[in-house]
C-alpha cells in the first residue's frame, strides 16, 4: 500500500459478528494447506469436510479468541484478523477437557493424539509472552485492497506501543514475505511428518520508538 493510500477502517468485533467473521474465515481458509490437514480424511465426503472446517472455525473464534483475545474486521466484512492476548492460549485443563468433544467432531477420535503431537511440537520453543495471531484472512475478491494490512495494524500498533512480541504460524510458504513486510521474521521451521504440511513460527518484535 502506498504512503499515501487511506488504510481501510476497521473496528473491533465482537460476539454479534460472528457469524461475519467466519464467513470470511471460511473463504479464507478453504484451501489452507494446514486446516485441509486437521478436518480432511478417507471416506469424508466434501459437504462433511466443509462442515467440519467450519466447526473448527467457530471453535478458534468464539471458544478460543473472543473469551481470550481480540477480533478486528474491516466495515465492509472482507477480512478479519483473531489475536489471543499473552498468555490467553495456555487454557486451564478443564476448558481443555471441555473443548474436546468439538475437537474430536473435527478431527476424529482416533486422529486426536495424532493432533496433540502436532499442537506440541508447533507450540515448543515459543517465547513466555507474546500476542499470538491465531487467524488472519480476507475475502478472495478483495484481496489486494490492503485489508489484510489494516486489520492486523491496531494489534501491532499495540505492541509496538506495549513493547510486546507478536507471533504466528503459517503452513504456505508464499506468505512468508508478505509477513516479513509487516515486521516478522521466521525462528522455527516444524516438519510434522505424515502427509503434514510443513508450519514456519515467525516473531516480530515490537519496533523501537
């Protein structure tokens, strides 16, 4: 975006904008290499596979992000960005044993340690204390626009003001550089074997004022 292009408006959302959010989310993550990974599966047809990536869609918003973190969006619903403040991804085991039965529904109760093993290794050597960008994702017909850019830009704001660390993990390679434009840099590169995608941890640290 040039200097002089206006950045698009956005605004926080909130649990009435749900149903906003994940179909910008839906859209955005049909072809995610990663979430393809978590809800496909021999012998699921597409309509369940579609089903089960929006269940784990609205699991990510309304039980992991909203209670935990913040969601902006864009004033014409095209793109959304789902950060969970420090420390909020580190549930108490009781909200995790809550949350299983609708992981299960996703991913299948034979693959679930297949998951947790997965979930580990992308967690390990994470710093004690960052904003993590859980999803970020912008309607296919207005990418280009900016909007990406815009909805990540309070957090980040934030953090530069806080002196926090933003982190996030991506399985497309092509993304990369556009994070690196935005401040990232990649630490960790995690090959999860078994027809996995690979996932890259990338970290910005807050800019000096």
């Amino acid at each position: 975006m040039s200097a002089s292009r206006q950045a698009p408006p956005v605004r926080r959302a909130g649990p009435d904008d749900a149903e906003a959010v994940l179909a910008i989310l839906d859209e955005g993550f049909a072809a995610d290499p990663f979430v393809r990974w978590v809800v496909e599966r021999p012998g699921r047809s597409a309509e369940r596979t579609a089903a089960a990536r929006r269940r784990y869609l609205r699991l990510v918003l309304e039980r992991l992000v909203l209670p935990h973190g913040e969601v902006w969006m864009d004033e014409g619903a095209r793109a959304a960005a789902l950060w969970v403040a420090p420390g909020g991804w580190d549930l108490p085991l009781g909200e995790q044993l809550r949350l299983l039965p609708t992981v299960a529904r996703v991913v299948g109760w034979r693959r679930l340690p297949r998951m947790a093993y997965a979930s580990a290794a992308i967690e390990e050597g994470r710093p004690p204390a960052f904003w993590y960008l859980a999803l970020v994702a912008t309607r296919e017909a207005a990418r280009g626009q900016g909007l990406g850019r815009a909805v990540l830009a309070p957090v980040l704001e934030r953090c530069d003001v806080e002196g926090e660390l933003a982190l996030l993990e991506t399985s497309k390679r092509k993304n990369l550089g556009w994070y690196r434009r935005l401040g990232f840099e990649e630490r960790r590169h995690v090959d999860l074997g078994e027809g996995a995608p690979p996932v890259w941890s990338l970290v910005r640290e807050p800019a000096e004022r």
